[in-house]
C-alpha cells in the first residue's frame, strides 16, 4: 500500500508540474509572442508600403531612361534641353542674362521685376519677368532678337513701346522664362 501511496504521489506532483508547465506555456505565449505579432504586423506593412515606392521610383527611372534614348543621335542633346529648361529659378542668372544682353545692345536697363507662377499640369514652372529698357530703335530690336536667341528659353508675351525726345524709345517687356 505504501507503494501505491508513492505511486499515487508521484503521479500528483506529475500531473501538477504538467499543469503548471502548461500554464507557464501559455501565459509565454500571451506574454512574449503576441506582442511580436503586433511588431511583425507594422513591419510587414511597412515593408508593403517601401514596395510600392520602390515600383513608383523605378517607372521614374524606366521613363527618364526612355527620355535619355531618345535624345540620342538627335541633333538636340540633354544638356541643350537643360540649358532651356533649368531645374531651379536662377533669377541672378535670368538678371545676369538681360543684363548683359543691354550692355551688348547698347540699350540702358531702367527695371526688372520678378514673379513665379507653378502650374502643375504644365510639368514646368514659370519665371514672369516685367522689365523696362530704352535706346535706339536698332538697339532695342537687336535685343529682342538677342534675347529669342538666348541658350535659356525665354519667351516675350508682350511689348509696350514709347516714343522719347531724341529718337529714342522706351520699351516695356513682359517675358516668360521657365524651369523645372
């Protein structure tokens, strides 16, 4: 009988140390796994969300490689099309432009003014610049020609002349240069 008390004890202390493992298993669960679930979670949708920007940065590389292809064996090459379009608004070059562009025409510069206008449809945005100049006839028709002939692209929306004293005129200009 004495054997079967221990056997009955041993059995007991078994079934309790079973039971206590099972509980220590599953609060380990509760405790220590579900809250890598929630981790693992964010980071799968994150990993989710890189992909799609990764799929949307590599259709901009297919697509300005496209772009490279096929200015080549053009007579126009990239850096043509950049000196026209340039990526930023560089209005101390645009000023540097038309200032040199009346000092070479003999015409005296009286004013420049700026203003941007972004058109996101366009692709480009744009530089509005509203200047003033005066001299001779010639001169100022020499700067018109000039400037349409400038390695940036600028484009004269309007023309305002005045007759002075002297056979001079006065010439106001509104002209449009772009970037990216």
């Amino acid at each position: 009988m004495n054997a079967q008390i221990k056997t009955n004890q041993n059995s007991n202390t078994s079934t309790i140390v079973a039971v206590a493992l099972l509980i220590i298993s599953i609060v380990g669960v509760f405790v220590f796994l579900l809250p890598q679930k929630d981790n693992l979670d964010s980071q799968q949708s994150e990993i989710a969300i890189k992909q799609t920007e990764l799929q949307s940065l590599k259709a901009d590389i297919v697509r300005l490689e496209n772009l490279r292809d096929s200015f080549e064996g053009s007579e126009v090459t990239m850096n043509d099309v950049l000196n026209l379009i340039p990526a930023s608004v560089g209005e101390s070059d645009v000023i540097k432009t038309i200032a040199e562009l009346t000092t070479d025409n003999a015409v005296s510069l009286n004013s420049i003014s700026f203003g941007q206008l972004e058109d996101p449809t366009l692709g480009v945005n744009t530089l509005k610049i509203s200047t003033n100049i005066s001299g001779g006839h010639q001169a100022l028709i020499s700067f018109l020609q000039d400037i349409e002939s400038t390695s940036r692209k600028f484009v004269v929306e309007n023309i305002s002349v005045q007759q002075l004293q002297d056979l001079l005129e006065n010439m106001t200009l509104t002209i449009e240069a772009y970037y990216l």
